[in-house]
C-alpha cells in the first residue's frame, strides 16, 4: 500500500458521519471525485456518483455505489443532570457501546462525550447478576453540570453522536484497526478505482459514487438508482468476518481475498452474473472467498427499482463491524480494489447480454 492510499484510508475512516449527517463525507468525497470524472450528480438525499459516459449512448450503464454513513447514535432527551438520552442510528451490538468515546455535533460547536457504565464499584452486593443493558439504559456524558448548561451549549434532540478513533495500522503491517470501515472501504475503493481507470476508455458508462442512510433500510440507493438508471448494480461494501476462533467452515475470513456474495436474505446473486465474477476474477489472478450473509445491502434496494435490476454486493470481510474498533487486511482490500477495476474492464455489451439472458 502507497502512502497516498494509506493517507486516503485514515481521512476516510477517521471521518465522522452517521446516517443523516453524512454532508462532511460529501464535501471531501465530492472534491476528490470531480478530477477523476466527466460530470457528478447528487440525489436528493445527498449520494454523489461521477459519470465516464462512454461514446456509445448505448454501451452499458455500469453503476457501483459505496455509502457514506456510519452507525451511531442521535440526541432524543437532555435530562436535569446533564447527561443525554439517545436512540440508535443502525444496528448495535449493546455490549460495545458503554465507555467509549464519542463526539457531540451540535449547531454551536462539536464537544467530547462518552458513554456511561456501571463501575463494577457500584455492583458489589447486588445480590443478583446484572442483566444486558438495552439502547435506552445507556446515557451519553459531556460533563455538562447540568441541562440548562447542556442547552446553552446548543445541545438539542435530533443532534449527532457519532465514534471518536484514530486509525493505526497492526504490528504486522497487514492489518488496520479504525472504525467505519462500513463502509468507507467502499468509498475508498471508488476513488482508487477510478484513479486507476483515469486514462482508460472502459467499455461501459461508469458510474461511481456513494449513497446515503444504507445503515437504517438501504433508503439511499432507491434514488440513487432512480436518478443514474444502471444496467447493472454493484454495491461496495464491508461485510462481518467470523474467523477469530476457528477460520474453517466459517463465512468471511481474513487475508482470503474479496467476497463473491452469493447469497443473503434480500438478494440472490444472478447466475449469470455470478459466472461472470468467476471468470473475471480467476482471469486476473484476484483471490476471492464466496460469501453467505444474514444481512443485506444496497444491492437489495437497487435490484427493485426501475424494471429489476441485476445486483450484487462485493467486498472485504472485517471482524466487528458496527464498533469502535474494526480489524481489517489490507491483502483484501487491495484484492477488492483490483476486482472492482477488472470489472469495470471487462463489463462491455456482450457479457451484460449474457448477464440478462436466459
């Protein structure tokens, strides 16, 4: 990995913004975006995508979108201490959310915040086990001295709360620990890619870019989709590695290369699509793991709009996903970056025919 890439990697992933607030990933997003692309157009609920249109107006529409937000959190109460109520912004294990650090964007300023726990202190003769916390037992700590002080700083319902990382790489070298690579890999990926692809003329229009509020029902990509009306849809995107105890017979391992998605519970991977990927990916020497998820993506919202939409999710395997902390390889990324952009080659009006045919 160059240091460009890496510098790319921890601006992207040290970047804050959860599903709703994502404008501070479209600003930087956007400017990297226009030298690498003919035009750029934005969706209503703020996905950007760059076009390379192709000189043929009937070449295939070939779109590939990333999303912008990350899992977090959003102000619902202020209560007489100070301290703050909050809801979900995408999905949470509730076991990781106590004692981490955050930040508090409010409309006067963005301000340090962490979230409470029990100090084992206070558990002592009990007399019972402590039972999980949910979502709504867990308050949010700015040092406020009390709510009147929390307001005057600006503080109000329907503020951001979103993780606070620096993103380091393993003694190793291999690997990085950040958060949000949920899904700033995708993001990465379309700048790389198309930074790559620059001076080639690809046998498609290319469309590149990233959607919005993937983390709370896929609502971006609808208009995306109905906006740049693809041919063909694939979504970019970080999936969860189970791999830690024992790698065999297990989905997502690392350093295994990108995943071919074959199967989730929103989307069945084409089989003709599915023999394009194959050969695609064997023909350029790209390691890749088949992939079987419990969960969904953008790819699930694109395949119904327009008429249908052939759809796919690929990408990375990355151990726990939707924390503070995601442990990713490096080896898989530049696989998945390597596959987008073959793709992207190869992906002209013959194979999208056999795709869509019988």
């Amino acid at each position: 990995m160059n240091d460009k890439t890496w510098s790319r990697i921890k601006k992207y992933t040290e970047l804050q913004g959860t599903s709703g607030q994502e404008h501070m990933l479209r600003q930087t997003f956007r400017a990297e975006l226009q030298p690498l692309v003919e035009d750029i157009q934005q969706d209503g609920l703020g996905g950007i995508f760059g076009v390379k249109t192709h000189s043929n107006p009937q070449a295939p529409r070939v779109m590939f979108a990333a999303h912008m937000d990350e899992v977090g959190f959003i102000v619902t109460q202020i209560l007489a201490s100070g301290a703050i109520k909050v809801a979900a912004v995408g999905g949470w294990n509730v076991t990781v959310i106590s004692s981490q650090r955050f930040t508090l964007f409010t409309s006067k300023g963005n301000y340090p915040v962490v979230s409470s726990s029990v100090s084992p202190h206070l558990l002592r003769g009990g007399g019972s086990s402590p039972t999980l916390p949910t979502v709504d037992d867990i308050l949010f700590d700015a040092g406020f001295v009390d709510g009147q002080e929390a307001i005057a700083f600006g503080v109000r319902p329907g503020d951001f709360i979103v993780p606070d990382v620096k993103t380091v790489k393993t003694a190793n070298q291999k690997r990085v620990i950040s958060k949000s690579w949920d899904n700033r890999f995708g993001m990465v990926t379309v700048l790389e890619t198309l930074e790559a692809l620059k001076d080639v003329q690809t046998p498609n229009t290319l469309i590149m870019g990233a959607d919005v509020q993937e983390e709370v029902g896929l609502r971006g990509a609808h208009g995306a989709v109905n906006l740049m009306k693809p041919d063909i849809f694939f979504a970019i995107d970080s999936s969860a590695a189970d791999d830690l105890v024992d790698a065999t017979g297990h989905q997502g391992v690392l350093d295994q290369g990108t995943l071919l998605r074959v199967f989730d519970p929103t989307v069945i991977l084409p089989l003709r699509l599915k023999e394009f990927l194959l050969s695609t990916a064997e023909d350029n020497h790209i390691p890749y793991q088949y992939f079987v998820s419990k969960g969904g993506t953008d790819a699930a919202a694109a395949q119904s709009e327009l008429t249908g939409i052939p759809s796919v999710a690929l990408g990375v395997a990355s151990r726990y996903i939707h924390t503070h902390q995601t442990v990713w390889s490096i080896a898989d990324f530049e696989a998945a970056t390597a596959f987008v952009i073959a793709i992207a080659k190869n992906l002209d009006e013959s194979n999208l025919k056999t795709i869509l045919g019988d």
